[in-house]
C-alpha cells in the first residue's frame, strides 16, 4: 500500500505528463508566420527579386515601415547621413540587410508574445537577436553562407516562447503553480521539439529546421551539421554577451563547438570585440 501511495503522480508531475501528451499528439498553438515575414522571405529566396519590390512590400505595411526607418537609422548601422526613405536605405544597406531588418521587425511583432511573461519573453527575443548577430560573425569567419547563419541563429529558439504559453495555459487550468526553475526546465528541455513543428509549419529552409532542432546536440545532426555548430556557438556566445554571470568567459572558451569549428583561441578573441557591435543591433532590433 505504501508504495502505491508513493508511486502516485504529484500535481508538477501530471502537469508535464499533460506538456508531454500535447506535444506527441502536435496539438500545440503554434504562432502564425506574419505575412510580412513570409513575404519578405520568400523575396529573399527568389533570384528575381529586387530592392524595388522589397521596398514596395515593406510600404504596404505602415508599421513595419515606420519600424525599419528608425532601425536603418540606428547607430548598428551607422548611416553616414540620415536616411530619409525606404529607396535610400536600400541604397545605403543594401537589400540583404534590409531583409534582414524587415523579417525581423515583422516576427517580433507575432511570434514572440506571452501575456503574463513579458519580461521573460523579451529577454528570450534579446537572446533571439544576439545570436543572429553573433551567427553572422562566425559565418563570415568560418566563409560560410551569412544570411542563413543569420535565420538560424534569430529562429534557433523559436520553440521557447510556446512552450512557455502552452505550460502556462496548462498550469492555470490544473490550478498549479510552478517554480520558475521547473518552468525554465521545461521550456529549456521542450523548445526544440516544439521548434521542429514551427519550421514544418512557417516552410522555413531546411538548414534553419535543422539548427533549431540539433543546436545543443550537434552530434545528432544528420544534415547541416555546420550549422547547427554555428548555431550553437552564437547561442553560447549571446548567452555570455547578455548574462555573463551564466556564462563566463572562462566556460564560453571551454566549450567544445568552437574546436569543432576549427576556431582558435585567437578567433575567439575577435569575435568578443564585437560584442559592442552586437549589442547595439540588439537595441537596434528590440523593438
């Protein structure tokens, strides 16, 4: 009797029992792609397009408009003079960055929401920033292509914040309340999977799937390998950038990625110079 007694679930137990249940049958929420995004995208996929069409999608939404011209005129960016229309921030970044700018701009305003969590949601989309950046730093040093280091490193966490809604709206309804070690724990232990289902569902590249799902177990990647190392040292590098106290310098150089990456002590060290840079299109980007 008394191990019967033992061997019953505690209310945290059948709350992640529920989590796990969700997450077999894919009955999760998952947030919608906003059109922008998807468009712009799919823009930069298509050899055909151009800074004419780019700039004509991002007039079509005044928001994200708005949005851009304050990022492009951001000290990230460094324009030599202000930049005074969308034409002319093509001209002065270029259309891959602009892309760049106008994704970004466009997802944060529909993937990353979870009322109730909003400082834990913005310190994820902080994360979310630092690791593109960073991504883009490695892959220009490994000679690798840049714009999709870029997607890998901003989406490689994409699964956090609906594992976070999902956990929550699940506790609420069994009327439990979390330590928020556990629920770190869980959205820590759950995001890639959750992310998996995001990419199916947003058609992202296969290299971004696969970096999201295989970052922190590289080993396992079946494909794109190099991208889920590179994935994983721009999350590395970005968790020291933003919580140092986490992630020292002494543990970010121990980490083993950076050998798989043939990066040396001395790579290393150049891409901490650059943690000013990132930082500022971290503030750039958080809007």
């Amino acid at each position: 009797m008394a191990s019967e007694i033992g061997s019953v679930a505690t209310p945290v137990e059948r709350l992640e029992q529920a989590l796990i249940q969700k997450l077999e049958a894919g009955d999760v929420e998952l947030p919608l792609l906003p059109q922008a995004a998807s468009q712009v995208l799919a823009l930069a996929a298509d050899p055909a397009s151009d800074a004419a069409k780019l700039s004509s999608l991002i007039h079509q939404d005044q928001a994200l408009a708005a949005h851009v011209m304050r990022i492009a005129n951001s000290p990230a960016y460094m324009p030599r003079s202000p930049v005074i229309s969308l034409q002319h921030a093509v001209a002065m970044l270029g259309i891959t960055l602009l892309s760049e700018i106008a994704f970004t701009a466009s997802l944060k305003s529909g993937a990353f929401k979870v009322p109730g969590h909003e400082e834990d949601v913005k310190q994820l989309w902080r994360h979310s920033l630092a690791s593109g950046a960073f991504a883009k730093e490695v892959a220009r040093m490994r000679r690798v292509n840049v714009e999709s280091a870029y997607l890998c490193g901003l989406l490689h966490e994409i699964g956090k914040p609906v594992v976070l809604q999902t956990v929550t709206t699940l506790a609420h309804v069994q009327r439990v309340v979390l330590e928020k070690s556990v629920l770190q724990g869980w959205v820590d232990g759950y995001h890639s999977r959750v992310g998996a289902f995001i990419a199916e569902k947003w058609s992202l590249p296969k290299q971004v799937a696969a970096a999201i799902q295989y970052y922190e177990d590289y080993d396992h990647a079946d494909s794109f390998r190099q991208e889920c190392l590179l994935t994983c040292a721009a999350d590395r590098l970005a968790s020291h950038l933003l919580a140092p106290d986490d992630m020292s310098e002494v543990t970010l150089r121990a980490h083993p990625v950076f050998g798989e990456l043939n990066l040396y002590p001395n790579d290393l060290d150049q891409l901490l110079t650059r943690k000013d840079h990132v930082l500022a299109v971290v503030n750039a980007l958080n809007l």
